[in-house]
C-alpha cells in the first residue's frame, strides 16, 4: 500500500484544518493584518512538514520490513514484528490452527483405515491367486490371474501411498545390494513381464547403495510397471534393458525400454500429479497420472535425484542417481 492511500485521510483532515483557520481570519479578524495569518501559517506547516517527512521515512522503514517478514515462511503475528491489531490476529491463527489440527487428526484416522483395509484385502486376495492355480482352464486361468495381479499392485500402491502421506514416514536407509533390488523388483513385475514376452538385459553390478530397500522397490515396480503399460504391440519384442554405472561419488541405474516414449512437449509435467500425457488422452492406454508423481515423491524424501531422457516411439530411460555414505552420514566424513 502507498503512502498517499494509507495517509490520506489524516493530511486532508489537517489542511481542512488549516484552510479553515485562514478563512476565519480572513473572514471575521483580517483588520488585524495578514502578517499574523502569514506567521500562524509558518507556525503550522513548518512542523507538519517536518512530521510529514518523518512518517513518510518511518513508513517506509516499517513497509520495508514487513516485506522482509512475509518473505519469510512464519508467522507474522507471533514474531517481533509490531502491528496494529495484534492480539485479533493472534486470535485468529489460534483459532485456524485448531481447526488444522482437527482436520489433520482426521486425515490421520483416515490414512490408518485404509491401510488397515488394504492390509486386510490382501490376505483373501492371497488366498484368490492359490485357488487359480488349481484352474484347469488355461486360458480362463490366465485371464483371472492378470486380474489378481493387477489388484495385487493397486493395493500395494495404496498402502505405500498412504505411508507417504503419513507425516511419520519411517525411512532406514541402509546399505543394500542394488542388483538384489533389482531382482526382487522384476519378480514381483514377472507376470507381466512374461505375459508382454519381454527380453530382459541386466548388467547391473553387485554394488551397494545407501536407501530404504522397501521404497527403492515400490520406485524400480512403477518404472518396470510403465515399460510393460506403455510397450508398442507391433514390431520387434519389447525389450527391457537395466544397468548400473559408477561415475565418481555416484551409482547411476538406468532402466531402459523401447516401447512408447514420451513426446517431448510432455517430458517437463511427466512428473506433475495427475498428468497423463497426450497419449492417454488418445485412447491408447489407461493412467492415473499418479505413479511417476509419487516416483518422484518417494525419491525427494530418499535425497535420490531422477532423470529422464524419451525419443516418442523409440525409447524411454530414467537413471536414478545414488549417492555416497557421507551425503546421509556427514559424521562419518573424515579430513586428513
């Protein structure tokens, strides 16, 4: 706000004042001489001025930091920063915080149902998948068994996603084979990966990284996942191409797959939530918009950077990055 829109109503109300004095005296006592009217005159301006200056600085000081405190995330109200009204505020932010705080509360109670339910399908759904493998219908056998797996990872996805909402994200990062990683992930993805008749080219090497292996695992299913989702249906095999990569302080793995790809004017928001791409919005596949988002979700809270690099009906290869020790044990960092 202005000076001139924050001050205008006391300087109007002062030179009112004034050009009220002068019309009384030029009205009721201008025998007297003008001399007296100059004199009064430089009696009051001569200090409004002075006053004037002083609050257009004071008001600027005072704007200046107000600029430097709501640049800052925290609360105005509760710092040192003095205001009018004060106590209304604080008032207010108490009252918006315990409704946060009911809010979150439910939320909570929330995200523990549905981890509970999701807990609970699981064990029937178990129990589902035995009960196909005595199918004697080989066909109708696999159709029921694509199914149970496609449930079996919407349930997984759920219960991982509800931890990370959890403000309580319980992360071990530990040192874990990368190749071990690697082979628990394309065991839980096997079916898929068989029914697509994907090649499979590993070289990743028996090196170890620092992470939670729980979460590595749920990131390598949705990247696996997305090759099996989006592999063309016509020309060669699919292919599925992984590989490890030591570059000075960093583990790079790749995972690389020749089916769809991504145009280019999609490759910015591929990690947006709720994006879905042109091709979904054609009608050749079926997304959420949700796995790479929470991809990306899960690796900012691991401190492991992800990159992406597509050709559109070419390929597609996303490289995650790990880092040393020292980045999640600066104790450990030793000079000399």
């Amino acid at each position: 706000m202005s000076y001139v829109k924050r001050r205008w109503k006391p300087v109007l109300t002062w030179a009112v004042v004034i050009l009220l004095f002068n019309l009384y005296f030029y009205l009721f006592i201008q025998d007297e001489g003008w001399g007296y009217l100059g004199y009064m005159d430089i009696l009051f301006l001569v200090p409004s001025f002075l006053w004037g200056v002083a609050d257009y600085v004071s008001f600027h000081r005072r704007e200046g930091e107000k600029a430097l405190h709501m640049a800052r995330e925290e609360l105005i109200c509760r710092g040192a920063f003095p205001f009018e009204n004060r106590d209304m505020a604080e008032h207010d932010v108490s009252i918006l915080e315990k409704q946060l705080k009911q809010q979150f509360d439910e939320n909570c109670e929330l995200q523990d149902y549905v981890a509970k339910w999701c807990h609970e399908v699981k064990l029937p759904l178990s129990a589902a998948l035995l009960m196909t493998e005595r199918m004697t219908d080989m066909e109708l056998k696999q159709s029921m068994r694509e199914q149970w797996e496609k449930i079996n990872q919407q349930l997984q996805s759920m219960l991982l996603g509800c931890k990370l909402q959890s403000p309580l994200l319980d992360l071990q990062i530990r040192p874990v084979s990368l190749e071990e990683m690697v082979k628990a992930s394309i065991r839980n993805q096997r079916f898929f990966l068989i029914q697509k008749r994907f090649a499979l080219e590993m070289q990743v090497e028996h090196l170890e990284v620092f992470t939670d292996p729980d979460w590595l695992i749920y990131v390598l299913d949705q990247l696996i996942s997305n090759a099996v989702k989006y592999t063309r249906s016509e020309g060669e095999a699919p292919l599925l191409h992984l590989w490890s990569e030591t570059q000075g302080m960093e583990t790079r793995l790749y995972i690389e797959d020749h089916g769809e790809g991504i145009r280019e004017e999609d490759m910015g928001r591929i990690f947006e939530k709720g994006f879905t791409g042109r091709n979904h919005h054609n009608g050749q596949h079926k997304s959420t918009g949700m796995g790479l988002y929470m991809v990306s979700r899960v690796l900012k809270q691991l401190g492991h950077p992800i990159h992406v690099e597509s050709r559109y009906k070419s390929y597609t290869r996303f490289c995650i990055v790990f880092l040393q020790e020292p980045y999640y044990f600066p104790e450990t960092v030793r000079l000399g």
